[in-house]
C-alpha cells in the first residue's frame, strides 16, 4: 500500500503566547528567612544540610500546594514552610510524606483550612512553636492528651525510643 504525505490545508499561525515556566515555590529572601529561622538544619529531625537543595534537603510546604498549585496567599509565607532534609522520598521529607498521620499530629503537614501561622508545630530546633510569617518561631504549649499527659505518642515517639532515627 502506498502512503502519501499529510499536509495540511491551512498554515499554522503563531498565537504570540509565549511559553514559560512560572515558579510556584518562594522566592530567594524567603528560603533564605526559612533557613535561619530553622538554623540551617532540617527542622524535623535536627540533621545537618547536605548542599543540594532538591536533593540533600529541600524546602516542606506544611499545607501542600496541591498537584496544579493554588491562590493562597500564604501558601508560601514562612509560616507554611519547613527546611527539612530529604526530597520527599527520603530523608525527613520523606517520612513526613510516606507517615501523613504522624505528620499532621506534629504540625508537620496540615489540612486544607488550616492557617499555618495558627498551628503549633514540634521544630527540631525550637520545640514546640508558632511559626509567624515573618520568619520567626515563638514558643508554644506542647500539646495535652485526654489524660492531662504530654502527647507524642506516633510514629516519631516509636522511633525516638528505638533510636530508629
């Protein structure tokens, strides 16, 4: 059977759209006011940061921004964000990822209504804390269970008593 080429009827036209990669992340003041608010270590686990961003260690949307990104404004305020090592396969990125429920016990992930600025979060560095949208941490009341006791019980209380870390 012969073929015979396709063409076609009309030209294409140019639209004059350009296409462009947007950037959905922060910018660089607020990485870097993330940085030293959580003392340039991941602030789940208190390890140190390797030197790739994106693979060593990587900035954490505590409310994530969902598959085709979102309007709220403080989705990437200081509030919302974590310097956590890993890349959400592995390391503490990871294991906030892979253990969600833990996650949302410690402030590490949060549901879609919350304000992350009105959220106590367990830091690394700075216990438990408010983290404002200016970059800073302020000091916050662990949270109590039903039976007036400190509450970390979870997958990270599991692991810190095996020293699994």
């Amino acid at each position: 059977m012969r073929r015979t080429e396709l063409r076609r009827k009309s030209p294409m036209r140019r639209t004059g759209i350009k296409s462009r990669l947007v950037s959905t992340g922060p910018d660089t003041a607020t990485v870097d006011a993330v940085l030293e608010r959580d003392g340039h270590m991941c602030a789940v686990g208190g390890h140190p940061l390797g030197p790739v961003r994106g693979v060593d260690w990587s900035i954490h949307h505590r409310r994530p921004r969902g598959m085709g990104g979102t309007s709220a404004p403080d989705v990437n305020l200081p509030s919302n964000l974590l310097t956590v090592c890993g890349n959400g396969v592995e390391g503490c990125h990871g294991l906030i990822e892979a253990h969600r429920a833990a996650a949302y016990e410690r402030g590490w992930l949060l549901r879609g209504g919350d304000v992350p600025s009105q959220v106590p979060i367990l830091h690394a560095l700075h216990n438990w804390c408010y983290l404002t949208d200016d970059g800073l941490a302020l000091m916050a009341p662990p949270p109590i269970n039903r039976d007036g006791d400190l509450d970390f019980g979870g997958y990270w209380a599991d692991q810190e008593a095996s020293d699994a870390y």
